[in-house]
C-alpha cells in the first residue's frame, strides 16, 4: 500500500515537471518569434518614410538655419498621409524653429528634442497611424 501510493506521488511530480517545462519552451518560442517579427526590414522603413525637402529660415537670434528631415511613420498608409500633410509638417517645423536660437539646436542633446518635439506635435496631426522617428538629414546654420 505505501508502495503504491509513493509510485503515484512520484508520478504525479514528474507529470507536473514535465507540464512546466513544456508550458515555459512553448512560451520562450512565442516570445522570440514576436521579436523577430516586430522589428520591420530596411525597405520597409524606406516605404513607411518621408522625405521633408531642405527648408530655410529664421531662429530666434536672427540666425538661419538650412535643414531637411526624413519622418520614418509605422505603415505606408501613415506615410501617404504624412504625404498630403506636408504643409502642415513644414509649418510645424518652420515655427518650432523660430522659437529656437542656435544655441538651442546646439549638440546632439538639442538635435533630439528639437526632434522629438516635432514627432509629438505631427502626431497630434495624424488620423492614420503614427509617426516614430524624425531624423534630421542636412543640417546647416548660419
């Protein structure tokens, strides 16, 4: 009798490790299939991109300032939108900018929130997906 029940707590452990282990390798492929997947191709960030044509015009402290930008958004469709939505880009831009004095856009640290602050007011914008990195192309001021 004690045999018999030893015999059937030993298997009822070893079913339950086993359950486990199978449940946690399920999970880890899952898991890693979904990194792979999220993170899209190089032609598929050209696709989802648009280019902002070189734009001229006045700082703060009566500087000039030459830039073009490329505006990487999360679907070809955001894209065509940001497309259509090229005045409003170029506005958003040339009026950040006018607030801004050379100083502001000195350094990496002024380049990336000058960026990030006009990826946060061309989302405001979009209807049709989002916006997920503005690069700064040319740079030039004067």
């Amino acid at each position: 009798m004690k045999n018999n029940k030893l015999l059937t707590v030993m298997l009822i452990i070893l079913v339950s490790i086993t359950l486990v282990g199978v449940v946690i390798l399920v999970l880890l492929t899952q898991f890693n299939k979904q990194t792979t997947q999220d993170e899209p191709s190089i032609d598929e960030i050209v696709e989802a991109s648009v280019d902002v044509n070189e734009i001229t015009t006045n700082l703060a402290d009566n500087k000039i300032v030459m830039l073009s930008l490329k505006i990487q958004t999360d679907s070809k469709k955001a894209a065509e939108e940001l497309t259509k939505r090229d005045f409003q880009t170029k506005n958003l831009v040339i009026t950040q900018l006018s607030e801004m004095t050379a100083e502001d856009l000195k350094g990496k640290e002024g380049k990336t929130t000058f960026e990030s602050t006009i990826k946060s007011q061309l989302n405001k914008l979009m209807q049709e997906g989002e916006v997920q990195q503005v690069y700064i192309t040319s740079y030039i001021i004067q």
